[in-house]
C-alpha cells in the first residue's frame, strides 16, 4: 500500500493536527454553498461542500431556521447534476436536514422522478428519503411505487423499500398494512436480507394477529431462511408465539422447541446465541430442555472473541438466578474467567459463581475474589457484594469467611454506594445469622472509627443501639461509641448519644458509667445533642426521678413509630393547642397511596429533625380534612379507611363519575366524583340517588347534593349510611345521577335561566369484605405471628377449584381479603406446586389480623388452600374465614 | 427479566454508531434513538463510553461494555474508536456483526489506511457508509464488501471495484489537486489527491520540490 508522502522536515506543523477541516466556520460554509445556485453546476466543489455541512451538523452545530430553508432550497437546484456522486450527498443532507413539510414539496417531484429511475442506486435512496421526510397525504401518491419496490428484482430497492415501511407503520399503519401481499411475497426472496426486513415488517404488521403470527412462524421454520438475521428475528418471534400458546401440551412436548434446537447447530454464532437465550427465558424451562443450550453456551465460554465471552456469562449468568443447578457445569470455565481482561466478563462470572458455587468451593472462590476485588470499579464491587450476602445467607455456616471478606473490603478504599452495600450486608447477616453477631458489631465498629459518610455512621449507631446491648459483653461496644461523642460532627454525635442510652437503659451493670457520660454530653456546642442527652439522662432516670415504669422507658427508646411518619407530621400540624394532649392513636395508619398533588398543604415549614422526608400530604388525610368539614358526617367518629376511587362511567361519556367509599365503624359515606364533560352545560342541583334493596343492613342517613357543577371543573356529592357498629356488612347499592340542566353558550358564557331536571344511569356499586380491611404489612410476620398466639387461631382448608395458576389463585384471593402481603410472598416462583402467602393488616374496630395461606395445585389445576387466622380477637377470626367461604 | 416481552417481539436496532478520535472527539457519529434528546446528553454520553473504554485494548478483537442498560461494543484502530451501542436486551452478537460491517467497510474505503486524518479526509465516504449500514435504527447491510461497494462505486450494479474508476476521472481528479497545491505552493508540501477513494500518489519516497513540480508538470501537459 502506497503510504502518503507526508514528510517529517517538511510537513511538521501541518502533520500535528492536520484536519481537512481545521478552522471551518458555518458562516463561510454558508457562504460557500451559494455554489450550489450556480448555473454552471460543478459536483466536486458542490460535494465538498455538502460534506462541508454535514461535518458541521455532525460536530453538534445547529443550523437556525432560516439558515436550514436556504441550504435545503439550494441544495434542491442540485438535483439538475447527473453526477452519481453528488447525488448521494444531496440525498444525506436532505434527509440530515429533515426539511418542513411545505418544503418537502419541493423535491417531491425529484424524488418521485429518482424513485422510477433506471438506476437502481437512485430508486433505493429516493425511497428512504421521501419515506424518511414524507407525512401521510403525500404517501398515497407513491403508495404504488412503494409496493413495486418492495418486489423489485434489485435486492437494495426491495430493502430500502421494506426498511422505509417499518418506519412508516408508526405513522400511518393503515397505508402500510394494505402492502402486506407484496411484503409475503418478498418473504419467500432469495436474498437474504430481503427476507428479515420483509419479515419484520410482515410481523409488524400482523402483531397483533395471533394466528396470523403463529401461521407465519410454523411456514418459516419448516422452510428456507437464508440470512442469520433473518433467523434470529425468527426465533424472538418464536418464543413470542411459544409464550403465548401457554405451558406445554398434554403430552409435554413443547411446540417449536425443536426448532429452537435445531437452530443452535446454525452455522451463525448470532443464531446460536439468540437460540440458546431464547431457551433460557422459555417459562417454565425444564432442566432437560436447559442442557443443549447451555452447553452451546460454555463453548462461547472460551472463545477468544470478548464479545461472544460475555454475552455467553451474562445468559449464563440470568440463568444462574431460576436455574442454579442446570449452570454448575460451567463452573470450570466461569473460574478461569475471572482473570478476563474484560472486568464486565469478570464480574459477570464471579457473580455467577457466586450463585452457583457449594459449600465446598466457597473458600476457594474468596480467595480469586480478593485479588479481583482490587482492580474494578465499584459499580462492579457492588454487585458482588451482593452476591456473597445471598451466598452467606445460603451457607450459614461459612459466616466467618465472608464476613471477613466484607470486613477487609470495608476497610479498603471505596465510594459511599460501595460502603453502603457492604454496611447494609453485614447487618443483614448479622440480623439472619446470630452466630454472626458478635464479629459483625465488631467489624461495624472499628468501620465508624475511621468512617467519613455521616449517614452510614449514624445506621451503625442505631443499630448498634439495637442489638449491642443483647450481646455477652456489652462494655466494649462503649469505648467506640463515646469516641464518636468527642471525635464527629453534630449528628453523628446526637445518635450516639442516643445509642449510649440505649445500653444505659438495657444494661444495669453499665447504666452509672453512661450517666457519667451522658452528663458530659449536658456541655456539647450543639443544641440538639444537649437536648438529647437531657431527654434520655431525665427518662432513664438518671437525675433520679423514676417517673415511668422501667417498661415505659425501653417502649420509648426502642419502640418503633407504628404509623406512617408521613401521617404523623400531617396530623402534628394539624394539632390545635389546647387541654387535650395529642393522641398518637388518632393518627391513620393507612399505607399512603397515591399522592393527591393538587391538595398538597400549602407552606410546608421543615420537618424538626430536618431528616424527615416531606413526604406529599396522603389521600386519606385530604379525604379527612375533606369530610371533618362536611357538618352532617362530622358525627361519625374516627375515619376507618377510604377506598380508591371507582369508576361508575364509562370513559369518554357525557359525566364522567368515580365513588370512593369511606368506612366509619358505624357508618359508610359514599363521596361521588363528578366531573361535567359537556361545554354547553351546567348542572345544578347535583346528587346521586342509590337504591340500597339489595344493602338490607344500610339505611341512608344523610345526603348533600352539589349545588352547581359546570363544564370540566370536577365537584363533589355525598350520600351517608347507617349500618351496624363494628360489623363487615355488604350490599350492593344501584345508582342514578339526578340534576339540574341549564344551557350555556360556550361563547359568551351566559347560562339559560330555565333548566330541565333530567337523570343520568350510573352503574353499581358494591361494599365489599376488604373495604373493612386496612392493609397494614408488618415487617417480621413470624414474630408478629408467635407473638399473636394460637388463642383466636381459626384453620380452616377450602377447595377453590379450576385456576389457570397458582399466581391467579393467591391474587385472587388477597384482592378478596384486601390484606397487605407480608415479605414478598405475594410472588408465586414459577411452576411451583405449592405456596404459602402471608398476609396482615387492620380489621374495623382496630383488630390486628394476620393470615397464612397455603396453597396446592394439582394435575387438572384444581386449587386447594388452607387457610390460618390468628388476630386479637375470635369474631374476627370468623369474618375472615367467612369472606373467604362466602367468596 | 422485566423486559422479557418488549424485546423479543422487536427487531434487532441500533441505538447509535460513533466514530471518535483518540481523544474523544467526534469524527463521525449517528444517533437513532431518542434515548439521548438534547446534543449535550449526547456529547455526554461519547465522554462516558469513551472514559469507559479508554483503557481497554480493543484492536485484536471487538470489546464490549455495559453502560446504563446499553450494550456497546468497540474496536480500536490507530487513533480511530469505532462504537456500536445497542439496548441491553440486544443480542451482543448482532451488534458486533454490525461494528465489524463499519468497521471492514471504513478499512476498505480508506485502502488499509485507517486513521483520523483519512477519515476525516474522506469524511463523505465515511457518512456514506453509515446511511448504508443502518436505516433508522434498523440494520440494512452488514457485508462490509458490499457496504463499501455500495458507497464507492456510486452505482449499484453491485461489486464494481473501485479500480474501474476510469483513467481520465482519476486524472480529473489529480489535475484539481495539483492546480490547487500549485496555488499554495509557498511552503513545504506534498502532493496528494483523493478522489471518492481513489488516490494517486506521485512519489513513493521523498522527493525534492523541484521534482515534484516536474512529475506535476508532467502529468498536467498530458492531460
């Protein structure tokens, strides 16, 4: 190969930084592409400068509005040059410029002339610009042309007309769905490209066609598919149409999964792959289905292409998640992956090991950890930080050596993401592994002596707080946290005064020695640490006042808040001074759900501490400041639970209402949500009559209409009911809309002054079990459960017949009870034949109720489930066994 | 596995192709998504992936990264980055079939010589050859021959080697250059021409000026 004659002694200032473009301006260049007006048209120079304009756009230079209409339109005179060249820079710029739809006009005409050009190269690009620039009227004109091409006998026409059609579809489907002939025939072409854009476009189109998906896929993968694109856009669509058919057939023979195999032995390494994945993710793969993908797959495991390496480790690696077993032959190959130039293939096959690895090898693989661990980054540290937690919790008693791995990485260099998965590992093993304990709460603290993240320091010390007091010498734990009262900043310094205070009331032994402390603490700099330590030297008695029951004081510093902080700051600011005390107990414990945005408090001042979220005031305070206003239901009491609003309309009608129902214990009221979607009207008048015949426990109490409801500003009307104290009753209420017409005229806004009572059909509604039900989770359901005892305990087993699933059976049944699912149990693992669900939550009448579901599914589907109830009183017991029963 | 639907009903797409120097900066670069809206989100993003793979040896064989739930695969040549990046559930193998097509066509344009004063020289083939590689997002060649075929022989009677550039076009194209390189003839230069690909080159080994200017006299007599 010649080499350019650049010359050291004679080209050295042009040779450090020569660019054709060195010093290019867009005004000059602007000013240069007045060549393309030119009668003499001269393409090298024009094309120069339309490579001139591109550099400019592709450095991120923007071109104004007007600047860009004068180039295109200069840049359309370039269509007069029959220059090959020249052309196909016109055709870039046109499409790099995307020109206005007035100006696209324009060059229409040159394009559409391009486009039945004899020159193959000018069909297939003047497609893929007018395409690319086009809006729907033009398209009808060349619609013909288009479908001509798509069946071209030049293979790049047929491409770039097919191409030009997926894009199209996302703006005009109905034109492009009317090619779909010419595009099945191209299906059958012989090149190879031709036929995965055909068939993606094909599938396109008939996406939502299922049969019409599935028909294709079985022609396709009996017959002849030519590119290994193509094959692989066949196979997605495959397991799409697998996945759809549902589980296996009767004899267990999964439809195409033959297909699928035979494809790993493609000659592609794109098809094998894409083959080998999509077995993988088949749902509910079995182990035998697994094997000959994950073999094709170990074999990429030693290529000495990167790219194959990890796209192998990372399957490999999702696979290790649901199927650990089916991976462990891999082992030997994912070992000698972890010394991978690439860190990516590294960490991938490490945390695969991870995942994989037994008892046995775990200590081996710590140790090839530890060397790693140094030279990644910490994104990648995280995520095996996380892997070794989940392998410690799978191996218990390999405890100490991952627990000294996380000790030594802690004390290592690291960013405050990494410190904080390491921290929050080692206090999740602490927590699930006692024997864990001691070693944990030592390495946290020699962590905070040096530790520069306040927050992670402040977490250690509650914790510590929690559990270091239980431990066999709690005296040593001492020395680190008094070191933070004199070494930190104010914050950290106020929680260990804090956590002082909890060894000082769980620790007789040690309490005068913390009051020494504590009392050192009275003289801080900072007002908050003061105040703390005062606060806790007064409680637990320091200054010798014993005011409260030994009891009273470990609720105190140990007690969690067992409402919601976001209710609690709401209902403090609501609290009116006066002889009454506030009452933590009036405060709501429902789980905030959606944030109502346009009734947030106004002026929100700080929360005290600084450290507590704003979090956005919670419907149900909005619906109890809403409803306390209302004098008629000021009587009823508490405000038990308001449920989501429900729609009672169809969308897009004339009104448009939602209900929301709030439970009292004595008392239901039914809020309506109307909104007016008629301009020229406004209704007066407002109320909703509800026929309660089929409710015989509800008699209507109460009722305020809305007094004017105009065009698109939503009001509200209510209807109040009486029902039995304390009981779960159920109705079904049927509804109508009652009002007042008046015309309005949209253009002046004057309104008629006569109106016409008329009605409206609303549909209905119904008071379910789970309206009594607040779904409060707890965070620890065996204690809670122990803790509950078997007294009001209720056991019962139902039959719940045919289900398409486990996961439909325990969706189905915790919509009924309207109990919050406890510790992700609401998850059903795939193809599991049986799972236990725990639910809790809140029954009227502030009864605690906990639930333990154990559901079984056998051959034919049928669901049976045995049903626990344990709560703090027996009649609730019942109730729940009776929704179930009656539901 | 929560996006366990969208892809596999998709087809493979790029998400963009850059084309940076050894520095970082932009020599030719395509977006195709609108993952990255705004040109500083872009420029962004290049300095992430270049950061990212900086250090990485990726001229023996193709590399890859992951990068905030995009795939991107490289390959370095001389003070050249080639990137294709790619979502996250994209097969990775795809991708690279897609960075190697650029990446041979770019080498075949250039003759062999691949480095950023050739390409940026020649920065017409190269935006070329990206319109051809990718529509939309949408792969449409990956043969590197035929995608180079496809840019330099500016007709598609498909395989026309660029040798078949006639010897009065070729000539065309020196005698621009020369009158052009006669004009700033003041200082030390040499003589080069391109045109589309084809070069000529008028000295293999350091000639004195005046002998340049005779084989430039020369050749602009017979023309």
């Amino acid at each position: 190969m010649a080499q350019p004659l650049a010359k050291k002694d004679d080209d050295r200032d042009d040779e450090a930084e020569y660019s054709p473009f060195i010093g290019i301006e867009k005004g000059s260049v602007l000013q240069e592409a007045r060549v393309f007006n030119d009668p003499q048209l001269d393409p090298r120079r024009c094309s120069q400068v339309i490579t001139k304009l591109l550099y400019l756009l592709n450095q991120g230079e923007s071109f104004t509005k007007v600047e860009a209409t004068e180039v295109f339109f200069s840049v359309t005179k370039l269509f007069q040059s029959k220059d090959l060249g020249l052309r196909r820079m016109v055709y870039l710029i046109i499409k790099e410029l995307s020109p206005s739809a007035d100006e696209v006009i324009i060059v229409t005409s040159s394009l559409m002339k391009d486009m039945n050009s004899k020159t193959d190269m000018y069909r297939a690009n003047a497609i893929r610009v007018l395409c690319r620039i086009t809006d729907g009227t033009l398209l009808t004109q060349i619609e013909r042309y288009l479908k001509q091409a798509i069946v071209d006998k030049n293979h790049v026409v047929a491409s770039a007309a097919l191409v030009s059609g997926v894009h199209l579809l996302q703006t005009n489907p109905e034109i492009v769905k009317r090619w779909s002939n010419e595009v099945q025939e191209s299906v059958q072409s012989r090149a190879g490209l031709v036929q995965f854009h055909a068939l993606a476009l094909l599938h396109q189109i008939r996406q939502n066609d299922r049969l019409a998906v599935s028909k294709l896929v079985t022609s396709l993968t009996r017959g002849t598919v030519r590119s290994p694109l193509a094959q692989c856009l066949l196979i997605r669509y495959t397991s799409q149409v697998i996945r759809e058919s549902g589980q296996n057939t009767q004899t267990g023979e999964r439809p195409f999964y033959n297909y699928l195999d035979s494809c790993l032995r493609h000659k592609a390494e794109m098809v094998i792959f894409e083959a080998a994945r999509a077995i993988t993710e088949l749902s509910g793969v079995t182990n035998q289905e697994l094997t000959p993908a994950i073999t094709v797959l170990q074999l990429f495991l030693n290529s000495s292409k990167p790219v194959l390496r990890f796209a192998a480790v990372r399957t490999l690696n999702k696979v290790a998640m649901t199927h650990p077993m089916a991976v462990t032959n891999c082992n030997i190959d994912m070992e000698s992956l972890i010394s991978d130039q690439n860190r990516s293939i590294a960490t991938l096959a490490i945390t695969t090991l991870l995942k994989t690895g037994n008892e046995s090898s775990v200590d081996r693989l710590m140790k090839q950890i530890t060397n790693f661990m140094s030279d990644i980054a910490d994104e990648f540290k995280i995520v095996v930080v996380e892997a070794i937690r989940s392998l410690c919790l799978k191996f218990p008693l390999k405890y100490r050596a991952l627990m000294n791995f996380l000790s030594s990485i802690l004390r290592e260099e690291g960013g405050f993401e990494y410190k904080k998965a390491i921290v929050d590992s080692i206090v999740i093993l602490i927590r699930d592994i006692p024997e864990a304990k001691e070693s944990g709460l030592f390495h946290l603290c020699e962590f905070i002596e040096d530790c520069e993240f306040t927050y992670l320091s402040t977490q250690i010390l509650h914790f510590l707080g929690n559990e270091g007091p239980k431990t066999s010498d709690p005296s040593k734990y001492i020395r680190y946290i008094y070191n933070r009262v004199i070494l930190e900043n104010a914050t950290v310094r106020a929680s260990a005064v804090s956590t002082l205070a909890k060894f000082g009331a769980l620790v007789d032994s040690l309490k005068p020695r913390i009051f020494v402390l504590l009392r050192r603490c009275l003289f801080d700099s900072d007002d908050e640490v003061r105040d703390r330590a005062t606060l806790y030297l007064n409680t637990i008695g320091g200054d010798g006042s014993v005011g409260e029951t030994d009891k009273d004081v470990k609720d105190f510093l140990f007690g969690s808040l067992d409402v919601p902080l976001a209710n609690l700051e709401t209902c403090l600011k609501n609290y009116e001074p006066s002889e009454e005390s506030f009452d933590i107990d009036s405060v709501p414990k429902e789980v905030k759900s959606q944030p109502l945005a346009e009734k947030k408090a106004p002026g929100k001042k700080p929360a005290a501490l600084g450290a507590l979220p704003t979090g956005p005031t919670s419907t149900i305070d909005a619906y109890e400041k809403l409803l306390s206003s209302i004098p008629e239901f000021s009587g009823f009491g508490q405000l038990f639970k308001s449920s989501v609003p429900m729609e009672l309309t169809e969308a897009e009608t004339e009104y448009s209402v939602n209900v929301v129902k709030h439970i009292y214990d004595g008392h239901v009221v039914f809020q309506f949500n109307c909104t007016n979607t008629i301009p020229e009207q406004l209704l007066e008048n407002v109320c909703v009559i509800m026929d309660a015949t089929e409710a015989e426990e509800f008699s209507e109490v109460a009722s305020k209409p809305l007094r004017s409801l105009p065009y698109d500003s939503p009001g509200q009307t209510f209807v109040a009911f009486e029902k039995p104290v304390g009981v779960p009753a159920v109705g079904k209420f049927s509804n109508m809309l009652k009002f007042i017409v008046k015309e309005v005229d949209p253009a002046t806004g004057e309104t008629d002054e006569d109106g016409v009572e008329d009605e409206y059909q609303l549909e209905d509604l119904e008071v379910l079990p789970a309206d009594y039900i607040l779904k409060v989770g707890v965070s620890n359901f065996r204690n809670a459960w122990e803790s509950m005892g078997p007294d009001n305990e209720r056991v019962d087993e139902y039959g719940l017949g045919a289900r398409e699933s486990l996961t439909e059976a325990v969706n189905a049944v915790i919509n009924i009870l309207g109990m919050q699912p406890c510790e992700g149990t609401e998850v059903v693992p795939n193809n599991s034949r049986s799972h236990t669900c725990l639910l809790a939550g809140v029954f009227i009448g502030n009864a605690k109720v906990l639930v333990r579901l154990s559901f079984g599914i056998d051959g034919p589907k049928q669901v049976a489930m045995k049903l626990a109830v344990r709560s703090e009183d027996e009649t609730v017991s019942d109730a729940i066994h009776e929704i179930i029963a009656s539901g | 596995m929560a996006n366990f639907g969208t892809y596999q009903e998709s087809c493979p797409s790029i998400k963009n192709i850059l084309l940076l120097d050894s520095e970082g900066k932009r020599v030719a670069i395509k977006y195709y998504s609108d993952d990255w809206p705004t040109l500083n989100a872009k420029l962004a993003f290049e300095k992430s992936v270049f950061t990212k793979t900086q250090k990485t040896n990726a001229r023996t064989e193709a590399e890859i990264a992951m990068l905030d739930n995009n795939i991107i695969v490289y390959k370095f040549v001389q003070d050249l980055h080639f990137f294709v990046t790619g979502g996250d559930d994209e097969n990775e193998l795809i991708l690279s079939t897609v960075l190697q097509g650029f990446f041979d066509a770019v080498a075949l344009l250039l003759r062999s010589n691949v480095d950023k004063r050739e390409a940026l020289e020649n920065l017409d083939l190269i935006l070329l050859c990206l319109d051809e590689i990718v529509d939309g997002g949408m792969v449409l060649e990956t043969d590197a021959h035929v995608i180079a075929g496809k840019v330099a022989s500016h007709s598609m009677d498909a395989g026309a080697p660029l040798s078949e550039q006639t010897i009065s076009q070729a000539l065309a194209t020196a005698r621009e250059h020369l009158t052009r390189s006669l004009l700033k003839a003041a200082g030390g230069f040499h003589v080069f021409a391109f045109h589309y690909g084809y070069r000529l080159f008028f000295a293999a080994s350091r000639p004195t000026h005046t002998q340049q200017v005779i084989v430039c006299a020369g050749l602009w007599n017979s023309v």
